[in-house]
C-alpha cells in the first residue's frame, strides 16, 4: 500500500464522527425546510402575545423557544456544516504539513462543488418548464409564510440557468432557483480564502494569532469566520483536549453549545417570554451571533469527547453522512412536490406526519442516486483534473 493510499484511509476513519454529524444536520435541513413550508407554527412558536402567557408551556412555543429547537432549525445545521468544513479542509494538511495537498485542493474545489449544483439547476429548471411547481391553496402557510413564495418563481431561459449555476452561485450567492445554493459561496469563495490564509502563514509557528484576527474581523457579518474557527481547532486539537479534559469542563461545553445553539427566530414581542427574554434589552441579531457561538462549542465538544465521536461513528450515520451534499441539493423540490401533492389529493385532511414521512423517505431515496452518478463523479473528475495539473507541473 502506498503512503499516500494509507494516509487517505487513516483520514477517512478518524474522520468518520464528523460524516455522522453532517448526516444529522442534513435531516436537520430537511425537517426545518418541512416546517417552512407546512407548519411553521412548530418552528416559529406563536407571534400571539396571548399565547405565551396563557400557554407557554404548549409543544409548539417549547419546540421554537428552548434548545429543542436545536433539531429543527436550518440555520444553526448550516454554520454547523461551515465550521466542519473549516476543520476537515484542515486536517490532512494539519498531519502531513504537506503545503501541495492545499495547492491541489484549491484546484479541484471549483469542480468538486459546481457539477452537483449545476445538475440541481438543470432538474429544477425542467420541473419549472414542466409546470411541476403548482401551488395549492389548502394549507395556511401559502397566505402568509415568505418562505414558500420566495420558492422556483424565476422563469430563465436555459442559458440564464447555466450561467447563474456556473458563475452567480459561487461568486455572488444566487439563489434564483433555489434558496440554499447561498452557501456554496461560503463554501467556495470562503475555503479558497481560508487555504490562502495557511499557505500564506505555513512557516508561522503563530498561526492563531493570524487566524483569530480574520475571525473577529468576519464573525460578524461572514459566514466564513467559522471555517477559520474550524481550522484553528483542527490546528490547536491537541492543547484544547488538554484544556478541556475534564468531564466538567465538557459539561459546560455541552451546555454553553445547547444554549448558544437553542435561539430561536422569533419576534421580540414574543421572546421575552422565554429563557432568552433579556436578549430584548440589546438591539443585536442575537439569532445569527447564537448560532455561530453554538457551533464553534459544539465542535471544541465533538474533538474533546470520545463517546461523542463513538456515536457519531456509528455506520448508519456515516452512510447518511456521504449522502449529506445530495440531500442538501434535492430535497426541497421533492418536499414541494410530494408536500402538495398530498395535501391537494386529501383536500388538506391529512395528519402532518404523514405528510412528513411522504416527503422524507422520496427525499432520501432520491439522494442515493444523486450521490452516485453526480457527487462521486463529481469528486472523480476534480481529482483526475488536479492529477493533472499535478504532472503537467512535475514535467
């Protein structure tokens, strides 16, 4: 076996806790895109004032109020993905010192990233053309919620589609035909800034003193400060298991990620009657800071917890997890489809979690061809052109 083959497995088994974690926060994805679209109640709590003082103790203002909400909430599972990103883009460099393994990954990640979501495109732009996406008028959340209206209402020609897939969604965030495509910017822009940092810094013994500048300077308004973050602690692994080695200590990790992470989006108005109520006296969006605090926890835990990284290693978890990319891409169209679909044939008089399970199983069956003929091919190709590059450079 090569070194370089054994490098790559021993990567791909220490790394195994993390395709856990991004299979969960794929579902997480899924169910918070559900309730969007067909019973934002369960995500939002009550905008009725009277509610939380007569009820609020009632299963809806529980769900979006504490840190349950955690299970439900897109945003905290996409900073969740961010900050994974950063550490894993890391971590091979990080073992090997090997400055070429970021040279060739700043190649490929273009490629690697723009195939799945120019396929995304092309099948959302057909189920346009076929006039799949109709919309009906028997559940509540069509009159009043902005998310389902902001939903495939951009009809571009076939080339408009191309070049918005191509160029607009990794450069400048375009979410004409899908509104999570905003996060391959981050995912393309921030990691090609995130390898320039530690080329740039390779022969600094101080990294952390560069990395924690740019972070500061990007927590508040950039999504890309948590790949620093994640980088760093892929960096600084070892002196933060040493700091954080007690079962005390990662007790307060555990519970400053669940109340970081728990905030949920809610009016003002509404709560002050929660736990979080003394947020109101600061005019901060507390939502988004939260959940970028929370995340960074949740990963000092997940490297300092081995029972974490034993759960999360569990097999049905890491084959979720290769699926993870392709459930992010497909599932809201299929949600849309199927969740309309159901709810139009019933004439509205079906159970939620029917409606749920209908659009789940598609949603993940779905995925499995997706990641076989598109996202593996999609990783074929860009390490065959960053090969390339490789050899062309060596003659």
């Amino acid at each position: 076996m090569s070194l370089k083959l054994y490098i790559f497995i021993k990567v791909k088994i220490r790394l195994q806790h993390f395709e856990g974690l991004r299979g969960i926060l794929a579902i997480i994805v899924v169910i918070h895109h559900f309730i969007l679209l067909f019973c934002p109640k369960f995500l939002l709590g009550s905008y009725d004032i009277i509610d939380f003082q007569t009820n609020a103790t009632s299963f809806p203002i529980l769900l979006a109020n504490t840190p349950l909400n955690i299970f439900m909430s897109g945003h905290f599972a996409v900073c969740a993905f961010f900050v994974i990103s950063g550490y894993v883009l890391t971590y091979s460099y990080n073992k090997t010192n090997d400055l070429k393994l970021l040279q060739l990954a700043s190649v490929k990640r273009y490629i690697r990233l723009i195939i799945p979501v120019v396929v995304t495109c092309l099948i959302v732009f057909i189920l346009f053309r076929l006039q799949a996406f109709q919309k009906t008028d028997l559940h509540s959340s069509n009159e009043n919620l902005w998310f389902e209206r902001a939903l495939f209402k951009n009809d571009l020609s076939f080339f408009q589609t191309l070049k918005m897939a191509f160029f607009n969604v990794p450069f400048s965030a375009d979410n004409t035909y899908l509104p999570i495509l905003w996060t391959m910017q981050v995912e393309f822009l921030g990691v090609l800034l995130l390898f320039a940092f530690l080329m740039l810094t390779h022969k600094f013994q101080n990294k952390w003193v560069f990395g924690l500048i740019i972070f500061i300077f990007c927590f508040k308004n950039h999504y890309a400060a948590l790949l620093f973050a994640g980088s760093l602690i892929c960096i600084y692994e070892e002196k933060i298991k040493i700091v954080f080695r007690t079962r005390f200590s990662k007790l307060i990790l555990l519970l400053a990620f669940l109340f970081f992470s728990g905030l949920s989006n809610v009016p003002n108005e509404a709560r002050k009657y929660t736990m979080y109520g003394i947020l109101n006296n600061f005019n901060v969006n507390f939502h988004d800071l939260f959940h970028k605090t929370g995340v960074i926890f949740l990963l000092l835990l997940l490297v300092t917890s081995h029972p974490a990284k034993k759960l999360l290693s569990l097999k049905p978890l890491v084959q979720l997890g290769k699926l993870s990319f392709s459930i992010y891409l497909i599932h809201l169209p299929i949600l849309y489809l199927v969740g309309n679909y159901i709810i139009k044939a019933n004439e509205g008089h079906i159970a939620v979690f029917v409606i749920f399970i209908s659009c789940f199983v598609p949603a993940i069956l779905l995925s499995i061809p997706f990641y076989l003929y598109i996202d593996k091919f999609s990783v074929t190709i860009s390490n065959k052109f960053s090969k390339r590059i490789k050899t062309s450079e060596e003659n």
